[in-house]
C-alpha cells in the first residue's frame, strides 16, 4: 500500500455540523434580492426586446406568459375494461387513436403502461377469484393421527 502524502487529517467535523437544513447560498440570497428590486425594469427590457424581434428575449417572455405544458389531458374513445378480455380491444383502440393523429406516441406509451396496471391488476384479482373457487369446491381434508399412514 502506498504511504499517503502529507499530515492526514483529524477525523470528525472540528468546526461544526455545516449548512443547517433549509439555509441558502448566500450568493443566491444577494442574486435574488438585486433580482426582486429591479425585475419590473428587466421585464420591461426583456418585453421591449422581444417586440424589436430579439429570439432569446421573445422565448424569454413566452415562457412567462404561456410556460411549456407538462402534462396534457388526452380525449379518445377507449372502450370499458371490465375483465383481462377488454384488454387487446382497448389497446386496439390507442393505437388506432395514434394512427389518426389523435394521440402522440409517447402519450400513446403511457396508456399502454396503465393497460399494463390494469392487466395485472384484473389478473390479481381473477386468479384470486379462481382460487377461492377451487378451495371451496375442493372437499374438507380429514386430518388423521401421525401413527395412521
């Protein structure tokens, strides 16, 4: 093994326990403040810009006004589920909702990841059913002393 170089140092945080949870840089403190003091002039600037044609201003001020969507709501016909067999019809159906031009693919994507819950969910569920059918219908098992076998 290879001799460390130099003193090594003392284990144990000697100066404190650091940062207390919840506290801020204080460069970003400093930043924010001169932010909040002159943000009605900037966005005055970045607005004056975006109307003179500057790209970077216009997004600036777009993403202000009208921020990228994250999520958004999908509306297509999507027949009842009710049992493991509505599955492929409803499949069917997002991806003919993708063929029209209705849904993208990644949102299509995410359908089928809940087709997927819903699958195996509804096959929980029916293979619990079938057991407890079996364990009914099976007869009663008598048990019998160990000295019987």
């Amino acid at each position: 093994m290879a001799k460390p170089r130099g003193r090594p140092f003392q284990p144990g945080n000697k100066t404190g326990r650091g940062r207390p949870p919840g506290s801020r840089n204080p460069a970003t403190v400093a930043v924010q403040k001169l932010f909040e003091q002159n943000a009605e002039a900037v966005a005055q600037k970045c607005i004056q810009l975006a109307t003179k044609g500057d790209a970077m201003a216009l997004r600036l001020a777009m993403e202000r006004v009208l921020p990228p969507c994250k999520n958004t709501l999908v509306h297509f016909a999507m027949p009842p589920i009710q049992s493991l067999a509505d599955l492929p019809k409803a499949a069917d159906a997002i991806l003919q909702a993708v063929a029209n031009g209705e849904v993208s693919p990644a949102e299509a994507e995410q359908l089928m990841a809940v087709l997927e819950f819903i699958r195996s969910n509804l096959g929980t569920r029916e293979f619990e059913k079938r057991l407890q059918d079996l364990e009914a219908s099976r007869p009663a098992r008598i048990q019998v002393g160990d000295d019987a076998q």
